[in-house]
C-alpha cells in the first residue's frame, strides 16, 4: 500500500529520474542550509529552479523529500562500505574500524544535509529491510574475520556496532566542529575494543 512519504510518480525515462535527482539535490542544499524544520516544498523548488508542480509531481509533502534522500544515504553508505567485507580478511582489526568510521565521517562531511535529516519524522527508524540489509553486510565483515563464529552471533555483533555508529552521528551533529575530531577517535576506541572482546575466540560465552 502506498503511504504518504511514497514518490507520488515514479520516473520510468533517463530524463525524469534525472529530474528527482536534480530536485532531491536541491533539497538537500536546502534542508542543510535551512534546516528539516525551516525547509519548505515552495524553498525547495525555488532553490531547484522548478515550478512548485514540477515538485508536487514526484514528492506530495516535504516528508516524502526527505524519506527519498534518507534512500539515497542508505544506497551510498552501502556502496561504500560494501569492499569494506574484502579488506577485512586482510588488514587489521583497527584497519577495519577506522575504515568503517572514517567512511562514515566523510559521508557526513560531504552531505551535511544527511545531519539535518536526523530531525526530520521517523528519521530514527529505517525500514526493516534497509536494516536487515545493513544488520546483513556489517556482518560479513565480521564473519570475514572469524569465519567459525555463528550467524547469529554476526548478526548481533553487528546490530550493536550499527548503533555505536548512529551514536556517533548524532553527538557528532551536535558538537562544535573543533570538538569532532576527538570525539570520534573515542567511538574508534570503543569500538575497537568492543569488537577485540567479542570477536577473540577463546571468549568461552557466545
């Protein structure tokens, strides 16, 4: 069933989809430079160069805007972290874990709209398929380390890394810029160690 967050016309040509992209780019330089709040369909489409219609045609409410680039975030963070499961086998456990969230702080940096989404409706809650889907590849990071642990096990392992790193967006929107840097180095920490703890196989409960 359609909801109210659901494209109002999904574009079949090059052309249309081109035009969400050049509209979804717009609202993102607008929820970043005004905020979820102060951002409005009229602000959004100024900022495009479109016809307030123009947007009503693919997006029925500024919820939906914003439901369509969270998609987009969760497509791009997965994009980058998808080789992430080859150097596991290779490097370090730290590697790892500065590679996860260094990617992860970049991404951020260079979409500061993704920040100001956190304030938008449900933007706490990701659909059970996208977390399925990155509940499912940060564990084939860790099955790639310790290829005996359980499934299960992978999966909470991962469950809980995922929230360390949600963790982090939020205090890391809410810090000064100068204050950042550090912050993050403690997330690499606790991170890091979490995972030494639970991934070491002589660890006797599952």
């Amino acid at each position: 069933m359609p909801t109210s967050t659901d494209l109002r016309r999904i574009p079949r040509q090059s052309r249309g989809r081109r035009r969400v992209d050049d509209l979804l780019d717009a609202a993102a330089a607008e929820i970043s430079h005004a905020g979820y709040d102060a951002a409005t369909m009229c602000s959004i489409a100024d900022r495009a160069g479109a016809a307030i219609g123009s947007l009503y045609q693919f997006f029925p409410n500024k919820e939906a805007v914003a439901q369509a680039l969270r998609q987009r975030y969760c497509d791009e963070f997965e994009r980058r972290w998808a080789p992430l499961a080859t150097q596991a086998r290779r490097g370090s456990l730290e590697e790892l874990v500065n590679r996860l969230v260094d990617s992860t702080v970049a991404f951020i940096e260079q979409h500061p709209a993704f920040l100001a989404l956190l304030d938008a409706p449900a933007a706490m809650h990701v659909s059970p398929a996208v977390r399925e889907r990155f509940q499912s590849l940060v564990a084939t990071f860790l099955l790639a380390r310790r290829p005996r642990m359980a499934p299960e096990k992978a999966r909470r392992l991962a469950t809980v890394t995922l929230q360390m790193i949600k963790g982090m967006n939020f205090l890391y929107r809410d810090l000064a810029p100068r204050a950042r840097r550090r912050y993050v180095l403690e997330f690499k920490i606790l991170l890091l160690r979490y995972l030494e703890c639970r991934l070491d196989h002589r660890m006797k409960r599952g």
